[in-house]
C-alpha cells in the first residue's frame, strides 16, 4: 500500500508506517503544491494532509485508491468531509496530542498581555542601558483573582482552565452539552451563556470549532459586550472573530487587549494588528514544539495503522 505525506515534516517519527506503507515525501523543505498531490495521489490508499492544505473535491476525485484521509491537525475544515464521506473515503484527525501544547500557549498569550512582556522586551532592546522607568511606566494587570470565560470547552479549553486555575483565576465556560452539577463541583466551572461569558469574564479564551454558525462569533456587538478591562484569546480559528472590528475595539479601548495565534485571513493578521501596542501576536504556533510535533507524528501513525489494522484508537470524523 501507498502513502502520501502532501506536507513539509520531521522525516522522523515515520518509521513505523513505512514498515506497512510505501510512504512518499515532498521534496525537502516544502509542501507539495495542489497540482502535485492531484498527481501524486492517484494510486495511494492513505493521503496524510494538515489543516493548511485544502483537500477538496478535485484531489479526492483524484485519488481513485484512496480509502483513508488522515489530518495532521485538530481541525480538518481543510477537508472537504462530505464529498470524503459519499466517496467512501474515511476522514481522521489528531485531537490528543494538540491539546497540552495549545493550552500552554493560551497561557503564554493572556500572560504576555497582561504583564506586556513582549512591549518590555521590545523597549529594552531598543534603549538597552539607557533605559529608565518611573514606577508606573507601562502597567500591566495581573491575573490572580480574576475570571476567565472559556467559550468552548473542550480538551484544550478544559487543559487552559486547569493552567488558569494554578495561577488563581475563577472559570466560567459554556459548551454544547453542560457538565453535570456533580462535575461542575468537582471541577470548580460555573456554567454562563456566551453572553454571560463576555459581560462577566476578565478574559475571554475561545476554544471552541469553527462553523457556519460560529463564524464572527466575536464581532463588534460581542466586543462591546465585554469589560473595558477584557482581554480576548484567540488559538482556536481565526473567523471566529470579525478581526475589523477586533481592530476598532483595540483603537478604541471598547477591551484592553487581545492575544491572537489564528487570523481570520488564512492566518495573516490584517496589517492594522501589526501598528496596535495592545495585542499579542503569534503565526499559529499553538504545535510549534518538538513534543508536539513528534506526539502528533505517533497519533497520525496509530490512526492510519489501526485503521488498516486494528488494535489502535482511530480518532474518526467521518
């Protein structure tokens, strides 16, 4: 059987599927382009693709052998799962691995902007020893205390609310099917609607899928919902936030700050983020560790092996 990588990565880590697999890499240092992976993977059974490489329907007609579609990613948005579905064509993802990662990230984003730690650094690198601060240069806020709103809690929504929690912050979620008051309990969540949420929290983490009707979940009516005082986070998918009006909320002071890793333009912040000194940006680095990037490797591996040949969790979409 044939496997194809469409996407640039650690050649380790692929040893087990190439004992089962004839696995084809793209030339070192790259993705394969569209066109390629149309031609490529005519006679593979396993296309492994990542959440910024579209499979659409003309790279699933192309593969006339395939039988497994597996993503490198929590998300699969990049694929098109229906057309996968009628095909017959099963549809996995990584959803274990990311979550650990992502939700330290969360943290690293509602720490830098609270304490602006990036503004700090970026200052002492310019002056170096002729800098000088009174005592209420560049405050910051602190965390200790303050709630924290979790839309979406889901794996990495509940790992960031743990984080949260070891720094003294008080939780208020909301997801499609609530805990049971048991849970809650044990767990120390309060339950609010997403309205509730923005009203109340001092900062809002959004965790939640990507969706027609999530899309701008964030928008300048929500925005203005929140405290003057809130921060927004953002390493879930970037159109969740209508990120004009994110802009005008920062210029403006309707919130105090945003932290971002996911942009609603495939990942590009719109070039007004870049000029406002109240938002923390990262280029979707929520996996960019090697931890990470390996634990992903071994989920993706036991996916494709146990779909072939069981004894293995295969994390299934479609």
């Amino acid at each position: 059987m044939k496997l194809l990588v469409a996407f640039n990565m650690l050649r380790e880590g692929w040893d087990e599927l190439q004992q089962h697999f004839e696995v084809v890499f793209p030339p070192e240092g790259r993705d394969f382009t569209h066109d390629e992976i149309v031609e490529q993977v005519a006679d593979c059974d396993v296309l492994c693709s990542v959440f910024d490489i579209p499979v659409d329907r003309e790279i699933i007609d192309a593969g006339k052998k395939l039988k497994l579609i597996s993503n490198y990613a929590v998300g699969y948005n990049n694929i098109d799962i229906e057309y996968a579905a009628s095909k017959g064509i099963a549809v996995t993802n990584t959803p274990r691995s990311v979550v650990e990662p992502t939700a330290d990230l969360a943290l690293s984003l509602l720490l830098d902007a609270t304490r602006n730690i990036s503004r700090w650094d970026a200052l002492m690198r310019k002056e170096q020893h002729a800098l000088k601060i009174s005592r209420l240069t560049n405050l910051g806020t602190g965390i200790h205390g303050k709630t924290l709103g979790i839309i979406g809690m889901g794996n990495i929504g509940k790992a960031f609310a743990r984080r949260a929690q070891a720094c003294g912050m008080k939780i208020l979620y909301n997801k499609r099917t609530r805990y049971t008051e048991a849970e809650e309990a044990g767990l120390a969540f309060t339950y609010a609607s997403v309205e509730g949420i923005l009203q109340q929290a001092d900062v809002v983490s959004l965790h939640t899928p990507y969706s027609k009707e999530t899309h701008h979940l964030i928008d300048a009516k929500a925005l203005k919902m929140m405290k003057p005082t809130a921060i927004l986070i953002n390493t879930g998918r970037g159109a969740l936030v209508d990120e004009a009006a994110l802009v005008e909320a920062l210029r403006s002071g309707t919130i105090a700050a945003a932290g971002l890793d996911v942009f609603e333009n495939k990942d590009i912040p719109s070039l007004e983020l870049y000029s406002l000194p109240n938002v923390s940006l990262t280029p979707h680095i929520g996996t960019q560790t090697v931890d990470a990037r390996m634990e992903m490797l071994k989920e993706l591996s036991d996916a494709v092996i146990g779909f072939f040949h069981g004894g293995r969790e295969v994390p299934r979409v479609v």
